[in-house]
C-alpha cells in the first residue's frame, strides 16, 4: 500500500521524492486541503486501481488543482499490466 513512498524516499530517488513533496504541497495549498486528506485520497485511489492495474509506483502523480471555480482531480497512474479481478482467486 505504502510501497510508492518507501521508494521515493530512496537515495536514488530523492531529488524525485523532493520535487514530489513540494509538487504536493503546492497542490494541497491551491486546493485548500489537508495533507493528510491528499494522502489518505492517493492511497485510496491506488488501492482502488490495483484491483484493475498494477501502477508503476515510481511515476504515480495525484494532485489537486484549482480551476476556475471549482477544482480538478488530476491523476497520471502509469500501467505496467493489467489485473483481472475475476482470476485474482485462482
């Protein structure tokens, strides 16, 4: 579930995890939301679409962006494969 932060806080991936991090708050402030409410929303979403998809977790990006009036669930979940819910049991 956490898999994507473990690997973005590696040595090799910390200019990327940093560059995330400030994508991320910069999105929560446009959006007027919580970290934690950004966080519990990604996981949620990857949960979700790891019943369909297997996501590569390095190059997931979930933000929140204000747009005009409103705001806009912008989320870029780059598939390695696909999942079949119905042979998952098998």
């Amino acid at each position: 579930m956490f898999a994507f932060l473990k690997k973005s806080f590696t040595k090799n991936g910390s200019r990327k995890a940093a560059k995330d991090r400030l994508m991320a708050v910069v999105s929560r402030d446009r959006a007027n939301v919580s970290a934690e409410f950004l966080l519990r929303l990604t996981t949620e979403l990857l949960d979700a679409a790891a019943k369909y998809i297997v996501p590569d977790y390095d190059s997931v990006s979930i933000r929140i962006e204000r747009r005009g009036t409103g705001a806009c669930l912008c989320a870029t979940l780059p598939v390695v494969a696909y999942v079949d819910p119905l042979r998952q049991g098998e």
